[in-house]
C-alpha cells in the first residue's frame, strides 16, 4: 500500500503566532504516525515560484494522511496559524510501482 504525505509550501507572515501552531501539532502528528521528511532547510527553486518553508510529512497511507488532516484536534491547532501564513498544503498519495531503470 503507497504511503501518503502532505507537503506544505509556506510563507510565514508572522513568526512568533505561527510558534503556537509548531509548538501544539505534535500530539496529533504522533497520534497518526507521522514522520518528518522536510521541515525546513535551505532551499532553491530550480524552477517555478518558491515559499520561504516548505514541508513533507510521510504517513503509513493516503487515507491516514487524510483522517490527520481531518482530525479535529488538528484542526483546532491548524487554526492557531490562520492569518499567520500563507500556505498551500497538498495530501497526496504516494507512488510505490516500478522504479526507472
């Protein structure tokens, strides 16, 4: 079964309110096995436009990624970082088929 992940592009508009956000996701992220896989980091657009943060977060499957999303407790943390950012945040399923050769 594929993996899913959620990957975040993120423009922080205020860093010290958006704390709150980073500091209280934890417990729902832990309670749905999530794994980190970007968090930050330098970057470089290579091609297109680029956000200042960007994230990949990595779930046993699609439909857990998408049950986190949907979580009302995160939902609720989700809410401590509106009108703090602009985001643009993806759930997608991964890929686990034939690899090129």
């Amino acid at each position: 079964m594929p993996k899913g992940y959620w990957i975040g592009r993120v423009d922080v508009t205020n860093a010290d309110a958006y704390q709150a956000y980073v500091k209280g996701n934890g417990p729902v992220f832990a309670r749905y096995g999530a794994k980190f896989l970007v968090r930050g980091g330098s970057l470089k657009a290579v091609e297109g436009e680029a956000r200042a943060r960007n994230v990949v977060i990595e779930f046993d499957s699609y439909d857990i990624a998408l049950a986190c999303w949907n979580d009302p407790e995160y939902q609720r943390v989700k809410a401590l970082r509106d009108g703090h950012c602009v985001a643009d945040i993806l759930v997608v399923e991964g890929y686990d088929g034939p690899q090129p050769a």
